[in-house]
C-alpha cells in the first residue's frame, strides 16, 4: 500500500489542496462524476479507495478514476498504474501498471515518467533497459521533481545506462538538495568527501550533512555524527555533537522499524563518537557490539563481512589505546571542478574551504553512507 498512499497523497497536493483541507459533500461530486467530470471522477475515486470522507468501496473507486483516466486525465492515468503496480482495487500487473504510467508519461507527467523509469531499471512489467530507465529518469528531472533528479545523478554517477560523468551528476545533485531532499544532500556531501565530480571540500561536506540531519532521516543523524567524529580535517571535529547526533539515529531508527534495532554501522558510529569525545571505555564498548551484531547478519556478502571486521577491529585497537579513529585524506579525482551553483556556505554563514592538496591514497572505512 506504500506506493499507492504516496501517489494518492501526491495526487491531491499537484490537485493545489492538501487532503486535510478537501470539503466533500459526497452527492454533489458523485452527480458530477456521473455526469462525466473528469475531476470528479478522479476525487470520488480516490476517496472510496481510501474511505476518506465516504464509504470505502475500493473497486467502485478504481471505476471512476479509471473513468477519468480514459479523458486523459494525467494524474488519474498516473494512480491506475500505482493501483495495478501495488494491486489496490484490481489484481497485481506490473504490465498493466507500466502500460497506465507510459499514458501519462508520454503526455509529460513527471510521476509517471519516475515510475516508468523505475519500472525499467528493475524489469518489472517491462524488459529491464537501463538505457530508457535513465531516459525517463532525465525527462522527470528536466521539470524538476527531485527524486528523479538524485536517480539521474545516480546514474551519471555509475555511468549506468549512460555516459559516466561524476561532475554532471554532482550538478543534478545540488539541483535536488537545494530542494531540500535529503539523499541528494547526502550524496553532495558524499561527492565532497571524497571529491568525486567536485573538488575535496570538508567544509561544504559538512554543511550539506548537516542541513539534512535536520530532517529525520537517521541516516542523514549517523552521516553527520561520523563526519563530526572522523573527519580528515581535525579543527571540524567535535566529539560532543557527535554524540548526541549518534544517539539520535539510533532512537530515530528505532522509531522506524518499530523496535529496539541497532544497525552494525550505527553502533560503529557512536563508538567512534565516544571515542572523539574521549570517552575511550565506552567507545571499546560500543566497538565489540558493532562486532558481534556484524556478526550476526547472515545475508553480508563474505568480502564485505571481512573487510568491515577488519575495520571495526581496526578502531577497536586504537580505542583500546586511548586513540580517536579519524579517516585519512581522500585523493579526491583529477580535473575535478567546483560547483558555482553551490551556496551551502553562504547560506549557512560559514567561510569557504579551501581546495584540499593532492594526497597519497590510503586505506578507509569508505565514503560515508
């Protein structure tokens, strides 16, 4: 039901109300829909499916809006394919639903356009074509939906289905983060970690992690925890902040699944917190049990388990010795350029970086998650 509620509430926001503020008088608007409306038709539907503010009837719901998709109504065409695609009201196509999002997509709906390219990235209801995937992907990031704008960045940046450019795809990074969607800030701020498709810049990592942290992303509270506790740059540590940020991500997630979970690289997280804020005991503490719940995830790639036991043992030791972990300087890539576009700085009043020195490569945890 995830894609559904997320399209209906999407729905109702392009329809410039929010659901909160819809005054139905139920009579009125099915006259309306039987007399043809279109928008009448595509409210009432949405309405039965949902049961907001009428009796819920989900099959008479998906009538009408199919009713008002076949008058080319876009963002009915649009929820028929997320109905087929998550099978509300009708039984599960993923063909059908490809077939309802191409209706609106070729017509320039930029949901629609997501959707389809989502839908030929994984296969589903299509043959899998990364090409057209990102051909989607790019029409819905040329109107300006952010989602659509970080998966082309994405893509540009794998160089999947297309030409890799990692200094395009920092662009259309910053294009969804100045929109304030949190994983294109942290991907930006990842690019500016290591310097991939823009120039090592610490300082302009650290306003993007955090200006997504203030979301309540816990991922985004765990990128900035890190980031404040092992950065290569020594004067934007701060072990305190990082603290309070770790412990953070891990109530936050808690919320979120709904239980006590505590994820391997959180927990690795708030050991390294701890340990920046000289709190060596209970950094060696919190480094064994990110070991034993590493251990205990049994769908880790082999490679991948033996790579983070090393690391998490790695930092281990040096807690054990009384030493802060903090990650070695990125090499960053060649001909990397800076971003203009980019004014994180001087919207947070913060002073410009300075652009990082060639360094030899070294061994890391890797780019911040």
């Amino acid at each position: 039901m995830f894609l559904i509620a997320c399209a209906i509430s999407a729905a109702f926001m392009l329809g410039g109300v929010s659901q909160a503020q819809q005054q139905v008088n139920e009579k009125e608007l099915r006259d309306w829909a039987d007399r043809g409306d279109s928008e009448a038709q595509f409210e009432l539907g949405l309405r039965m499916i949902t049961g907001e503010g009428v009796k819920k009837s989900p099959a008479e719901g998906v009538a009408f809006i199919e009713k008002a998709a076949k008058q080319k109504h876009l963002r009915a065409q649009h929820i028929m394919g997320t109905l087929y695609e998550d099978g509300v009201g009708v039984k599960k196509d993923l063909a059908k639903a490809a077939e309802w999002y191409r209706t609106s997509a070729d017509l320039g709906f930029a949901l629609s356009q997501h959707s389809l390219a989502i839908l030929y990235e994984d296969g589903k209801g299509v043959k899998k074509d990364l090409e057209k995937a990102a051909e989607w992907f790019k029409k819905a990031a040329d109107q300006g939906n952010p989602p659509s704008q970080t998966a082309y960045a994405s893509k540009l940046e794998m160089g999947s289905g297309l030409a890799k450019s990692t200094a395009k795809a920092a662009l259309w990074y910053l294009k969804a983060a100045q929109q304030d969607f949190v994983p294109a800030m942290t991907r930006l701020a990842n690019m500016y970690y290591t310097g991939q498709g823009v120039p090592v810049d610490y300082r302009r990592a650290g306003a993007w992690y955090r200006r997504a942290a203030r979301s309540e992303d816990p991922w985004a509270s765990n990128n900035l925890a890190w980031f404040l506790a092992t950065c290569p740059e020594e004067n934007l540590h701060n072990g305190e902040t990082a603290v309070l940020l770790a412990r953070r991500a891990l109530k936050l997630v808690a919320e979120v699944a709904q239980s006590d979970v505590q994820p391997y690289e959180m927990i690795d997280t708030m050991a390294a917190a701890l340990a920046r804020n000289g709190e060596f005991k209970e950094a060696e503490l919190w480094q064994k049990r990110s070991l034993a719940v590493l251990d205990e995830d049994k769908d880790l790639a082999k490679d991948e388990r033996k790579k983070l036991e090393d690391e998490f043992s790695d930092r281990l030791k040096l807690y054990q010795k009384a030493s802060p972990f903090a990650e070695p300087e990125r090499p960053g890539e060649d001909g990397a350029e800076p971003l203009p576009q980019d004014t994180i700085l001087q919207d947070e009043g913060l002073p410009e970086g300075k652009p990082r020195k060639k360094t030899t490569p070294k061994s890391s945890r890797g780019t911040v998650v």
